[in-house]
C-alpha cells in the first residue's frame, strides 16, 4: 500500500510503465520482477512526471483533474481513492502488535478495453495497489 | 505506514513493484470479478485476495528499486469501497503532467479495509468503515489510440 503523500513530499509526480503482470517473484538476488504467463500486456499511459525510477519511469499522480488510469491505450471504467486509516501490525516471531496509521494510500481500478502490445484489444481489469 | 505521530518515519511500503519495462507502475491484473462498478451512480468496489507485493519499508527505496534495505516479498489483500457523491464532470486533458484524456468523472467517498504479510508481520487495518478517504472519484475514461479511434 503506497503513499501518495510520501511521494508529494519527494516532488515527484508520478512514474510510467508498461505492465507484464503479477505472479511470484522471481528468485532473483533483488527480486523486483514478477511475470504472468501472458503473450501480450498493456501499455503505459502518456504523460506525467518523467524522470522516476530505474528506467526513467514516468507517472501520473492522480487527484483532481488528473487522469487515474495507468494503463495506455485504454477505454472503460476507472476509479481512484486517497485512504487513511489505522493498521495493527503484529510481529509474527515475538507476538509483539503495534498500531500504526496509513496515510494517503492510493488505490484505483480500471477495467475495460484495452489494446495490448500485440496490436489487438483485449479485455481486461487491473488494480495500482 | 508511518510510526504514529506527527512526522512519523515511513515503516513499511507495499506495492507490487511494475515498472517499465517489466510493468505498469504498481498495477496489477486482476480477475474481472474483482472489480464492480456502476458508473451512472459512482458506487464501486475493488477486492483481491494475496495479491503478491514487495515490502521496500520506505517510499524512496521502492522508487529507486533500493536495497537499502533489501525489499521483502509478501501479499496483499484488500477491499475498497466508493460511493459516489456526485456530481459528475467531463474532463478532457491535453496536459502532460496531468495526463492525455478524455472521460466522465463522479466525485465519490472510499473506505478500505486491508491485511498484508511480509517477512516477520502480519498487517490487519481496522473495519473498513473506520477509514476515510481524501480524494475519491469513479467515472469512464478513454486515453491513448481510443482518443482518436473511438
């Protein structure tokens, strides 16, 4: 669960990509990539803060009057929300339980038409988690 | 996750860890099932269950893919629910910064409740109608090659 009030903070505005999909994590020594067994995936949307990450990722933050979706090529229905809360976190080795608040967590879904790197449309529904 | 208190030091980021080229910033497929949404009233929900995620502990080490320290894999589970509050608005961005886009848009409130693992905790929020939500909005959008295509 991400923080977009972390990121404000930072000034960034948002990064990009281009979506291959969840799965397991792959066992690399800094695993960072998770794979799904697709022969197509979506595209990044254009625009947003460039600059981001490895791969000179690029973003859109989302609020108002930004665009929520992250995925490219893209027609359906979307939805975004900024979330806080509290969460009691529990240390499964010691027992020990903590109440900590989460702020500003962005969550948004899309869910529709997309056309994929393939060149054809599919249909599909994705969450930023 | 921050340590309670004004100020309170990042402790935990979890998100699944897509970037280009491997993926979409943080976004992840999901079963068509996993999301509902009307889009004349702006009520929707979002549900998935173990979702695979990293913990990067910090914001920063999560954009730099850091290893300071190093990330540890875990799952998320998690249930948001909009309602929408209206009303609606037709936004069309030529802005980069702010996205290339077209659609509808309905102002709307949000909660979720959430678990999580990784490593040596175990996350579990309170109900879900004890969050609130700061921004929250549901609508229909058409971006990229569709702006001209239809």
């Amino acid at each position: 669960m991400r923080t977009i009030v972390s990121r404000r903070k930072l000034g960034f505005g948002a990064l990009g990509a281009t979506l291959v999909g969840s799965g397991t994590a792959m066992a690399d020594d800094r695993p960072r990539k998770r794979e799904l067994p697709w022969t197509f995936a979506p595209v990044p949307v254009q625009g947003g803060t460039p600059g981001l990450g490895v791969g000179n990722a690029y973003h859109v933050f989302g609020g108002p009057g930004q665009e929520p979706a992250t995925t490219g090529n893209f027609k359906g229905s979307v939805g975004i929300a900024f979330l806080n809360g509290n969460v009691t976190r529990t240390n499964v080795k010691t027992g020990e339980q903590e109440y900590l608040p989460f702020n500003g967590t962005d969550m948004r879904f899309m869910t529709g038409t997309f056309r994929g790197t393939d060149g054809k449309d599919h249909q599909g529904t994705f969450a930023l988690v | 996750m921050f340590l309670p208190g004004t100020g309170g030091a990042q402790v935990h980021e979890l998100n699944p860890t897509q970037f280009p080229p491997v993926g979409l910033f943080w976004t992840v497929p999901l079963p068509a099932s996993g999301v509902q949404v009307d889009p004349t009233s702006g009520n929707a929900y979002l549900r998935a269950t173990k979702v695979p995620i990293f913990d990067w502990t910090s914001l920063e080490n999560a954009l730099f893919m850091g290893n300071n320290p190093p990330p540890i894999p875990g799952w998320v589970s998690f249930h948001v629910v909009w309602k929408g509050t209206g009303p609606a608005s037709e936004i069309n961005s030529t802005d980069p910064t702010k996205g290339i886009f077209a659609g509808t848009f309905i102002q709307a409130t949000a909660q979720m409740q959430w678990s999580a693992a990784a490593g040596d905790f175990t996350f579990e929020s309170d109900p879900l109608d004890t969050s609130i939500s700061t921004f929250a909005e549901v609508g229909q959008e058409t971006n990229g090659l569709f702006l001209t295509t239809g």
